[in-house]
C-alpha cells in the first residue's frame, strides 16, 4: 500500500518542519522528526476532512495534544491545502503571522482547538467525541445519518502525566467513545530527560483498566503497521482506542533519542546531516510537485468527494426532516429564535425570594424548552448546582441524546471537554461547579478565553455565605480571578432577573466564555429588576438618590445589592441619599463609552462604596482613593452564614457607620 512516493512525503514533513524551527531559532524538532510517519498515515490515507471547506461540520476532527510540535501540524496543514502557505511557515513563531508557536483555534486555517498545555488536548478529544455521539443521536435518521465522524489525537508522554488525561480518558472510557482514537507518540524522553525518571507507568493496564482498547505499533517508522493499527482501531465498537506508537524523537539527528532534540534548534550542520540520512535533496522550504500531488491525490480528493456526498445526503435530509433541519442548522449558527427571551420566566418582587443557583434552575427549564440544542453538565454537582434538566436523561453510551452530562468529580477535564463539545459546533452547553473550585479548572476557563469559546459556567455557593463547610469551600479571591482573565465575561447577578438577563448574555455570546456567579443563600427579588430588559452594560442605577446629586453611591453585585439598598435605607435616617448601582459585570461595564460610565459613576462624586463578599482587588477602579472597599482580604470562617457575615462586617448598620465616619 505505502511506496517511495509516501516515503518522501513523510520526510517532506519532517524537514519542512525543521526548516520553521531553524529558521525562527526556535521550536520543537524532536516531535515532528520522531511522528511524522503516524501523522502523515492518519491525514493522507485515513483522515475524512474537506481542506477547501475546512469548517465541514462532519469532517473528522484532529487535535495535536502535544502543541509544542506545532510545526508538524503546519507542515501538514500546507501540504494538504489548507489556507496556510509556504510564506506563512518561513515565519514561524514570528509577530502576526499563522504560524504561532503553539496551535491557536480561530488563527490558523485547520486547527480545531487551542493546544499547548500538556493534557488539554487528550480532554479536547474526548469533548469531541461526546460532541459527534450527543448529535448523532439529535439528528441522525435511519435512512439518513448527516452526523458520523471520528475524533483522533496524537498526544506526548507528557500529555499522560498531567492528571486531566487521567480524568478525561476514565470519562471516555466509561461512556463507550468508540469513535476516539488516540496515537501516543511514545519516545520514553520528557523535557529534562528520560521518562523513567519521572514515569514508569504500564500504559497498557493503565487504558485498560480505563475501558479503553490498546493497541502497540513496535515501529514508529513502519507505515504499513500505524495503518493496520488505525483501522482496527476504527473497527472497535466498545470503548475508545489508544494506540501506542513505539517512536524515536528527533528521528535522524545525531543526538535522535536524547531530549537534546525536544525543544531547540538542532543546528544548520546537523540538519544538513538529517536531510542526507533521509535522502532529501531540496532547500529549506522548497516541496518537489509530486510531493504535493500525494497529498492531493488522498486527503484534497477523497475530502471533496466526501463533502459532496454529505452535502446530498445533507440536502435529502432538509427535504425529509424540514424542522429538524433547521434545528440542526440553528445548533451550529448559534441560533435562537427570535424575542427568545420573552419566553423565559421573568420574576416579580412579591415572589418569594430564592437563592440565584435556584432561579437559574428554573430558567434552564424554560431554556431546555426553547432549543433542543441546549445541554450541561455537572461535576457530581447536579442537586446543588441546580443546573440539572429536568425532563431529560443522563447523557450515556444508552441514552446518548441525554441533556444532562455526568462529568463527576473532574473540573478541569470537565471544561476543557467542554470547549470542545462548543469548538464542535451545533450546541450550547454549560458546566457547572461550586465557585470555589473554579481553581481546578481554571487553566480550562483560560483556553475557553484564548480560543474564543463561548462554553458557559455556573458556579455557585458563591461568598462566605456558603456558611459552614468553612474557609476551605468559600471563595475569596475567585471574582477577581476571572475578571483578570482576558476575554472573559464574569457576571455576579443580584436576583432572578439579573440571572435571567445573565443567561441571554452567555447564550447570545459568540466568542466570549460567560462565568455566572450564583449564591446558596436566598435572595429578595428587587423592585429595581422587575422592568430591567439588559444587563449587558455591566452595571446600571437600580436605586437612586431623590437628589439632584447624590450624596454617594454605594456599589454592590450579586446578594450585597441587596445589602446595599438596605444601606441605602439606614443612611436616609441620618439624612444621607446615596444612588446604588448594580454592577454585575465590571468587564462589560469597562467596554462601555464615557458618557454611560459618566452617567451610572459621576466624576464629580467622590463617596463611593463597593459592597462585595470577596477580595477587596480591583475596586479602587470603581471607588477611586477616596472610597471604601467593604470586602475580605483573608479566608472566610466556618459558622452559620447570616453569623459569619456579620462577623465579616457585611451588616447595613457597619456600612452605614463606615460611611458616615469616612464622609461626614
């Protein structure tokens, strides 16, 4: 089946990825050298994608989980006819071009999801495969299957020794992904030297024990062997498959086999020395036509012959199922129909009061109703996330258009699948935890924002209000956290409303992760919110002063606007009439012009207070040097909420007396 022809191929990736590497002074050749052969296999005779159409929404999805040999990924994506040219290579890790030095989603032509942090990618994998088997069973009719692809990754050693692999594969194996393939490049060399310095691990029991499939490839150059291996691996119908692929790093260098190879130049004598041990006789960069005619011949040709024939099948299936079409089609516009809102429930100040976590609950009913594309998860959390959908199943190898993702107790694999179920396309999902251990998967959240990925986060039990479970489970630093993170929307609602308005917000999001904040404790339903129509601003006047110009303003979000209206109401009986603005998103609040920041935080008032049961970092924006923080700048206290607020100074009548002896 493989012949010179594909012979030099494989060499042509590996010395076209050598030349970026030597050319930027910079990389990773160990990799490239070491798995070109699985990964030109895997693209050139196995991998179903459309290079000209490469946002296909059934291509096969591919992720390098070990981004730092990127410069592989970039030689293949050339080769194959992506949108990434010679030009863009030669500029390799260099300021505005393509070719970053580790793959980023939504910058490079071909690159599925964001990659770099070991072990992220293992997680991507398996979100796509929940992705694919999720719509799949949405969507696919007998006579018409419009979602069927496979997922495939090749991943380092250091991949398997972060813990989200552990956490991501035991997740994959237990829900029956038997359309995930992972290729593990395995060359017994980590960074600063021999993996059994660090790592001695029995792969094959350690997927197994996992419910995964095995397979070993005993030579990492023998092309014959990786094809017999991925096809067996596409036959299996229970459980993923892992492939390990036997490899030596830096294949052909004279220090091949050692990590002096894995992330540095290897030099302008020793990369003349490769290219005579591979028999490559052209200039950096310079690809032979018949080169290119191998990758057009496979991946180019077989991919547009497999789009056309979807795209039928994909026509047959609008005429046949006409509103699951349009549901299908929606899912991946992020659509919604129009005044979707009006169709959620809006909340009265004569409701009862209820916590945040709860009125979210209810209004993920409503949001379940108005499309069918709308699904979460849970870190074993469900009972007191309230995140849960009522009226649907478990997401499982069973019951696999269940709404409802059991994701246990693994945060961080639980966001990072969860960027790939959005990168996927087709569906909103959300995940959920307690606020507290957004910590675990915060490197998670980081990418969501990197790679403009619009997962939503819930995370609840959100102050010291959480009461007795302690300091160690109530969140202090958490708020400031992600609102110093790039591209994040954080919002802290203050009552159902304010929650409500902050689910349009993450479901209308297109290239921004929404965190919602929400509380254990119960909350009033403010007067202030009954007629609020947007909160998307980031911060408005929900109670004013009766005077032309207030006295101060007292500033709060989430529980505390509350406490601050209620603050309001003791100041008055000292003659004091403060405006209290509701802030629940300072992120979107910075976006807004001069004239609206003017407008809710006059320049000319100077008496300001912020109201929030967190870190005191990052209010002096808003308060300016003559201000009070009313906030916690240590651990919280084990002890009945309304007790430990008191003692943390969070009373309408400490506030007030603050107030008074700052500025009167």
């Amino acid at each position: 089946m493989f012949d010179q022809r594909d012979l030099k191929a494989v060499n042509a990736i590996r010395c076209l990825s050598v030349a970026q590497i030597e050319k930027a002074n910079s990389g990773h050749p160990g990799l490239p050298m070491g798995a070109s052969p699985m990964a030109y296999v895997l693209w050139n005779k196995i991998l179903n994608v459309n290079p000209k159409k490469s946002n296909w929404h059934n291509r096969d999805r591919f992720v390098l989980s070990a981004g730092h040999g990127s410069a592989m990924l970039y030689s293949l994506l050339h080769l194959s006819g992506y949108d990434l040219s010679i030009e863009d290579l030669k500029n390799f890790r260099q300021i505005g071009s393509k070719t970053p030095g580790h793959p980023e989603r939504k910058h490079t032509d071909g690159i599925e999801v964001t990659t770099g942090p070991l072990g992220q990618g293992i997680a991507n994998a398996v979100g796509f495969a929940i992705a694919e088997k999720h719509l799949a069973a949405m969507y696919n009719k007998e006579d018409l299957n419009i979602v069927d692809h496979y997922t495939y990754a090749i991943c380092g050693d250091g991949d398997l020794m972060e813990g989200i692999s552990y956490e991501s594969m035991s997740l994959a194996g237990h829900l029956n992904l038997n359309k995930l393939i992972i290729l593990h490049d395995s060359n017994d060399i980590c960074l600063d030297g021999n993996l059994n310095t660090s790592f001695s691990e029995n792969i094959e029991q350690r997927v197994k024990a996992q419910n995964w499939n095995y397979i070993k490839v005993s030579d990492g150059n023998n092309l014959e062997e990786i094809y017999k291996a991925i096809i067996k691996a596409k036959e299996n119908k229970n459980g993923p498959t892992f492939i390990e692929v036997k490899t030596v790093i830096g294949f052909g260098s004279k220090n091949q086999g050692t990590n002096k190879v894995h992330g540095a130049p290897i030099g302008k004598e020793d990369f003349a020395a490769v290219k005579k041990a591979y028999n490559w006789e052209y200039e950096d960069f310079e690809i032979s036509d018949d080169v290119y005619d191998v990758f057009n011949e496979n991946i180019v040709k077989n991919g547009q012959k497999s789009y056309e024939k979807w795209e039928n099948i994909l026509n047959s299936y609008k005429e046949k199922y006409p509103e699951d079409y349009k549901d299908y089609v929606d899912g991946f516009e992020r659509k919604l129909p129009e005044n979707w809102i009006d169709q959620v429930k809006k909340y009265s100040s004569n409701d009862e009061g209820l916590a945040t976590r709860a009125s979210s609950g209810e209004i993920i009913q409503d949001l379940a109703k108005i499309t069918k594309n709308f699904w979460g998860g849970s870190a074993d959390l469900f009972s007191s996330n309230k995140t849960n959908i009522k009226d649907s199943e478990r997401f499982s190898d069973e019951n696999p258009q269940g709404r409802n993702v059991w994701y246990g107790v693994r945060e961080f694999a639980m966001s990072v699948i969860a960027n790939a179920i959005v990168a996927h396309g087709g569906t909103f999902h959300h995940v959920s935890t307690f606020f507290v251990f957004s910590d675990y998967l915060k490197a998670g959240l980081r990418v969501s924002a990197l790679s403009q990925i619009p997962v939503t986060y819930v995370f609840t039990h959100d102050s010291v209000a959480v009461g007795e479970d302690g300091p160690t489970h109530q969140p202090i630093e958490q708020l400031a956290m992600i609102r110093s993170i790039p591209n994040a929307i954080m919002l802290r609602p203050a009552d159902a409303n304010e929650v409500r308005l902050s689910w349009k917000i993450a479901l209308e999001s297109k290239d921004s992760p929404v965190v919602i904040a929400l509380t254990r404790q119960g909350v009033k339903n403010l007067k202030g919110t009954e007629n609020l129509s947007d909160i998307s601003k980031g911060a408005y006047i929900i109670e004013d002063s009766d005077k032309k110009i207030p006295d101060g303003i007292l500033i709060a979000t989430g529980s505390e606007v509350e406490l601050a209206i209620d603050t309001k109401n003791e100041l008055k009986k000292s003659n004091i009439d403060v405006r209290v603005v509701s802030m629940p998103s300072m992120e979107l609040f910075r976006k807004q012009d001069q004239d609206y920041k003017e407008k809710i935080l006059p320049e000319n008032i100077k008496n300001r207070v912020s109201i929030e049961m967190g870190t005191s970092f990052g209010w002096s924006e808003f308060t300016g040097n003559n201000g009070i923080n009313i906030s916690i700048d240590r651990f919280g206290i084990s002890g009945n909420f309304k007790d430990v607020k008191e003692e943390l100074g969070f009373t309408k009548e400490e506030i007030a007396k603050k107030y008074i002896k700052r500025f009167n």
